[in-house]
C-alpha cells in the first residue's frame, strides 16, 4: 500500500517533502544510503512498510538500557512473590527472565562495528502508525493464567514498535509524538484496551497506577464464574475465567484521552447497501459420525484420559469447523454431494451470470484450506473446478496465494477493479487489509467463519467500502447444520455487538461480560452433537442463570452492606456536626496573637517573642522525658498539649472545641510558626469539615435511594429457573442420567 499512501498524502499535502521507502531502499548497501537520507533530509514524512519498518534498529545502547529494566521489574516481581509462595508464576517469571537474559546476551555478544545510523540518529519526531492492531501481542506479566484474546506472548514487531514509541514520545515529554490507526483496535477482547494503552498514555496509565495489567484488570475486570457440563454428563460444575469488563465509563472515559472513536453509524460514508443472506446446509451421514467422535474425544479430555499434547479442545475445535467446510479435508475419501462447496459455486455462478455485462466482481474467503495441500484435497481447487465446469473461464478465477510479490498483488488489485479477474479466492490474512478491489465488487463468500469479529470487519469490509460502483452488494454465510458453524458464527455477532457497545460510550453500560472464542467447551460440543436444540437452549439458559443468581448474590450482599453503613451515619454526622459547631465556637473565640501581638504562655512563663517562646516549647516537650500527654502552655486563648502517637511520636496540639494538629517542626522558630499557622487554619478545617458533612448526607440519600430500589433482573431470573425446570422435564433430565441426549443424537 506504500504508492497508495503516497498518493494520498500528496493529495492532501501538494507541496509536502516526502520520501518513499520501499523493501528494495532496505537492502545491502542502499540501507545505509536511504537512512542517510533520511537523517540528513528536511523532509515532511518518510513513508515506510512495516516490514522495513523493523529493519531500521534502535541503538544497542538504548536496548540494553531497556531490556535490563526489564529484568530489574522482573526480579522485583519474583522477590514479592516469593512471599507468597506462588511457585507457577515464580516459574513463569523465571522463564521470562531467562529470555530477557538471552536477549541482552546477544546484544552483549554483537559485532559493534556496524555503523548504519540507529532510529534515535534519524531525527524522526512523530509516528503515524496505520493497522496498529498488528502490533497488540505485547509481553506483560502477569498472576492472572489466562486472559482470553490477549496472548502472554512478545512478538518482535510489537516489540520492535514498544521501545520506538518510548523513544519518539520520550522528546514530548510522554504524552504524545505517536499516532495509531486502527479499524479494530479490540478485535478479540477487551484486555487488548490496555495494550492500546500502554502504548499510547503511559503518563496516564501511572497517574492512575494502572501501568501493571493485574492491577489495570483488578480496576476493570473481574472473573466471572459459569456454569458447564460435568465430564460425566450427569451434572454441571463451575468454570471460572476472565471475562466481565466492570466501571467501562471511567475506562472509556480514559481511552478517550488518546481515542477518537468513529464507527461506520457516526460517518455515514457513500457505501452500498448490504443484503446477507445465510445459506444452510444439510450435514452428511460422514459429518454426523464425525462429530459424536469429537464428542468422545472431549469427553476423555475432561476426564483427564489425554495429555493435553496429545488432544485438546482446541484441536477438537479446529478439526470441528474443518468438517463443517468440507468433510474431506479430514477424510479426503468422504462423499460430499451437496456441501458448501456445491452451494458457493452455484452462487457463485448466478451471480457472475447476472453481472456480465457490467463484469462485476466476487470474493470468496476460507481460512480453513490452501490452494496447494500436498496432494490432499484443497476446498479452493474444488471451487474453482465447479466453477470452471460450470462455465467460468479458468482465467477468471484466482488464488491470492499465486501473488506473492507486492507487483504481483497491485496488477492482480488492478485487474479485479478492471473486471478482468471476477472470482477471488482469499483467506482474512492474505486478502484482508490493503486490499483494495471494491470498484465492481458485488458479492462477498464467507465459506467459513473466522475466529474473531475484526476478522469479519476485515472481510466484509473489502466490499462494504467507498467507491464500489454497487449500489447494493450481497454477503453470503455457509452454515453447515449440526456442525460448528451456527455456534460459532454466534458467538462472533455477540462478541462483535458487545465491542460495538463498549466502543461507542455507552453510558448505560457499567459492566459488560466479554465473550471468549478460542475453543468450544466439553457442554457445547455435546449439544451440537445431539442435534437437540433444547440441549443448547438448555446450556444458555444454565450459564446465564447461574450469572443472574450470582448478580442477585451479590446485589442482596450489597443491599446488607447499605443497611450496616445506613446504621452508622446518623451518628457520624451528628458527630460532624459537633466538630463544625466546636470550630465556629474556636473562630469566634481566637485571639489575634499576629504580627507585633504575639503573646504565648509555656510552663507559667509569657513570652512576646517568638525566638524565646519556641525555645520553651522546646525544653518544655523534649527536655522532661519523663513527663509526657500534658498541657504545657497557651496561645491565642486555646491550651496547647503535647501527646505521643504510636506512628508520629511526639506531637502538639492546640484543645478548643475539637483537637487541632500541628505539623511537626525540628527549630525553635518552627514550633511556634507551626502553632500560627495552626490557628490560621481553622477556616479550611471548617470547610473541609462542611464538605465531608455534605457528601455523608448524599451518601445517606444515595443508600436510601439504592435500597428503595428492587433487583432490576428479577424478573429475568425467575423466568430462566421456569424454563430450566420446563426443559429439564422435558429431556427427562430428573431421572439422573442424559438418556435423552444420546437418544436423540441417534436418531438425528
């Protein structure tokens, strides 16, 4: 997309300096000569690919400095939980440190005679960063085991881009000097927020000790316990994992600092309407076999039969949505009649019928197979077979997968917005971002479902996009029934609502539960598998029961709490109305000892000056050790006490209607200046006084108020224990064993 860029900012900026970096300017000797250019030029912008991007390097220097802060974090981690004994994360730590360790070693052990110019020698002041999602696996530690979509991993690109950023926002005081462009900033889940953050706001971030990710999820998150089925089938057991998000209005609020959100809804842009249309299939005799051995697999995973290397769920899971494409990409001797790709290709071939004389365009994608499968069957070659057989010229169709070079790409771009290629075969990865081929596009394939929402942004988004010459476009799902692919399809649009929600500022929003798709649990496996719709009916309506009774849990915890703190303030603010009497009375009472006025009594004696007064006060609170808690003078008609505290030691107060505080003082001078300035702050401690006094009476309205209210999801909660006691009766579930699921996967 380099050109493209190009192109763009010269549109916007005629007379702008701006230089183009290509992969070629990267290689052998031209590297030193373009990162002189760029050091040495008064340019406006340095274009630059990604890929070149990670070439240019920091200095070694710079990257010890970092790497060893690094370690130091680490150790200090490793000390604190030692105290706790917490021996997997210790491990988890130790293994971090190790590679940290090999990190700096190999920076240590490199040839220091290179002398190509570091990023820091460029003179580069601010970065524009587009598609930053690709930068989200960022490494954190953590004592949280499991966050769903956000990886413990460090990929070197994000790493890469991390140290770059401190870098650039170190010249701006770090709080900006970095810009991020991103359609999907949270494509997976919200955990992700803090990764955009840390990038972006780390003054923030520490301003509001969220810098460290367990204590930004201890402020933002919660785990949230669900129920699912027993390894034996007879019962359900609790599942705890990461994934309410709570307080998202002071997050939002927060990222909104950095973020300027605009969804499609807020734009409005000229783009052609969308008609979807969901195409179901019927599953083979092969499909169902398949998926009741799936289900003894997960069976044996939950009962601790395998070793997790060996299979686990999410192996299950991949294996599951490749039979829902096509069963022959598990038994390439399966018997496919009427599958998906019968069902496309004849879409497919309607469509290009209809659109001939226009020569509009099609994109079919499909993560689950690859054009070339060494000598095992390939869904796009069958594809493109039915096509061809059909009567669509081959050279019409084509593989992404054929175009590796960035030239190749941009003349097979070209020939799609031309209509001289009109079928498109892709995966979400190759043929997502920078492709750009909507001018005729009229119709768009999901032949499977990817795993996350901004995947299917990504998809759709190469048809659902300005200057397609479509008014109206359609988008096409393939669900294979009794497979994968209606749950997980569901899923997505329920995880993709909710980021919708959370991004656009939902005020009504206080918590949200994040949904996690990485792999099906042993409950929905088995419901797919019977084919008994009450089965999974009956799996939501257990896990969102057991939700609501634990809200109706904690909001009866919450309303006890209300009525103990209800009990205590009547006394607390009469208390605070006493003080506030106690310190009018003071005011009225004080004497005027400023200036030339000055007057205290220490031990019986009267002093006029200050010097002689404070050296009193002195021998009288340090000189006696023995005497200790007396009165040992006055001032301005108020006694002074010297009293011992266990935490301050010795301290001085001033006794009027309530006790009066002084700041300790080392000096002569300073005993008396403190007692003055004392008695000069009773003024601020009646209006602090005052303000405490108003926000208890609002918290005693606000309590009142809460518990006058009833549990806003009682009515939810009694109508789910209805409908469980109705399916349980009706899968005959009381007798104690799930005869109705086994009998009904046999018959389906």
């Amino acid at each position: 997309m380099l050109h493209q860029f190009a192109a763009e900012f010269l549109r916007a900026y005629p007379g702008a300096n701006i230089l183009i970096a290509s992969k070629d300017d990267l290689q052998g000797d031209k590297r030193r000569q373009l990162l002189s250019r760029i050091a040495t030029g008064d340019w406006d912008g340095v274009l630059i690919t990604h890929a070149s991007f990670e070439r240019i390097k920091m200095s070694d220097e710079f990257m010890e400095e970092y790497i060893q802060n690094e370690i130091d974090q680490i150790e200090d981690a490793m000390c604190t939980e030692k105290q706790d004994r917490g021996n997997r994360i210790i491990k988890e730590l130790a293994r971090a440190k190790k590679s940290w360790e090999a990190k700096l070693a190999k920076l240590s052990g490199a040839n220091k005679k290179d002398d190509i110019l570091s990023f820091e020698q460029l003179g580069i002041d601010w970065l524009f960063v587009d598609e930053a999602h690709m930068h989200k696996n960022l490494w954190r530690f953590s004592k949280m085991t499991r966050v769903a979509g956000l990886p413990n991993s460090n990929s070197e690109r994000a790493f890469d881009m991390f140290v770059k950023t401190r870098h650039v926002m170190e010249k701006h005081k770090g709080r900006a000097g970095v810009v991020f462009a991103t359609g999907t900033p949270v494509s997976n889940s919200m955990a992700e927020m803090w990764v955009m953050q840390r990038y972006l706001q780390p003054k923030t971030m520490e301003a509001y000790q969220v810098g460290m990710f367990d204590t930004w999820a201890g402020n933002f998150g919660e785990s949230v316990t669900a129920l699912e089925l027993a390894p034996d089938g007879r019962g359900y057991r609790m599942h705890t994992r990461f994934a309410r998000f709570v307080n998202l209005p002071e997050l939002m609020s927060m990222f909104g600092e950095v973020a300027d959100i605009r969804t499609a809804e807020m734009l409005k842009l000229p783009v052609p309407t969308t008609h979807k249309e969901t195409v179901t299939i019927k599953p083979t005799a092969d499909l169902k076999a398949f998926v009741q051995t799936l289900v003894a697999r997960a069976e044996a995973i939950r009962n601790g039969n395998v070793s997790p290397s060996v299979d686990n769920m999410l192996a299950i899971t991949n294996e599951g949505r490749k039979a829902a494409l096509d069963m022959r990409l598990i038994d390439s001797f399966a018997e496919v009649e009427d599958g998906k790709v019968n069902h496309c290709a004849e879409r497919v071939f309607g469509i290009w019928g209809e659109t001939k004389l226009f020569r509009g365009t099609q994109v079919v994608f499909c993560d689950l197979s690859t054009p070339l499968e060494n000598g095992r069957f390939s869904v796009y070659q069958a594809l493109r077979g039915n096509l061809v057989e059909r009567g669509v010229p081959i050279e019409e169709i084509a593989f992404i997968h054929d175009y590796e070079s960035d030239s190749a790409k941009d003349d097979l771009f070209k020939a799609a917005r031309d209509g001289r290629i009109r079928i498109l075969l892709g995966s979400t990865q190759k043929m997502g971002v920078g492709t750009n081929i909507q001018t005729r596009l009229a119709a768009l394939h999901h032949l499977d479902a990817p795993w996350r929402p901004s995947d299917v942004e990504q998809r759709e988004g190469r048809i659902v996009r300005q200057g397609n010459l479509n008014e109206s476009v359609r988008i096409y799902r393939y669900v294979t029934e009794g497979s994968f692919d209606a749950y997980i399809w569901q899923t997505l649009e329920t995880k993709a609502r909710f980021i919708a929600q959370v991004m656009q500022g939902d005020t009504g929003m206080r918590s949200a539960e994040d949904v996690e798709l990485a792999a099906l649990s042993y409950a929905e496996v088995k419901a797919l598998a019977s084919g008994n719709p009450l089965v999974l009916e009956k799996a939501g309506v257990d896990t969102e029961l057991a939700k609501l009774s634990l809200l109706r849990s904690q909001w009866d915890q919450q309303q006890w709490r209300n009525k103990q703190e209800l009990a205590t303030l009547p006394g607390r603010i009469e208390r605070v109305q006493a003080r506030i009497t106690g310190i009018e009375s003071d005011m009225a009472a004080r004497q005027d000892v400023s200036g030339g006025k000055f007057l205290m009594e220490v031990e019986g004696n009267r002093y006029t000056d200050r010097v002689e007064a404070g050296k009193a006060i002195l021998q009288a609170v340090y000189g006696n050790k023995a005497k200790r808690d007396r009165n040992i003078g006055q001032i301005a008609g108020f006694p002074i006490a010297a009293k011992v505290t266990v935490l301050e030691g010795m301290v001085l107060v001033i006794l009027g209607g309530i006790e009066y505080r002084c700041n300790h003082a080392e000096s002569a001078q300073g005993f008396v200046r403190v007692l003055e300035n004392t008695l000069n702050r009773m003024e601020m401690v009646l209006q602090e006084e005052l303000e405490y006094l108003a926000r208890t009476e609002k918290r005693m309205a606000d309590i009142h108020a809460e518990a006058a209210k009833p549990f806003d999801k009682a009515a939810r909660l009694e109508w789910l224990k209805q409908r469980q006691r109705e399916i349980e009766a009706e899968l005959d579930l009381n007798k104690g064993e799930n005869t109705a699921v086994e009998e009904t996967a046999e018959v389906v």
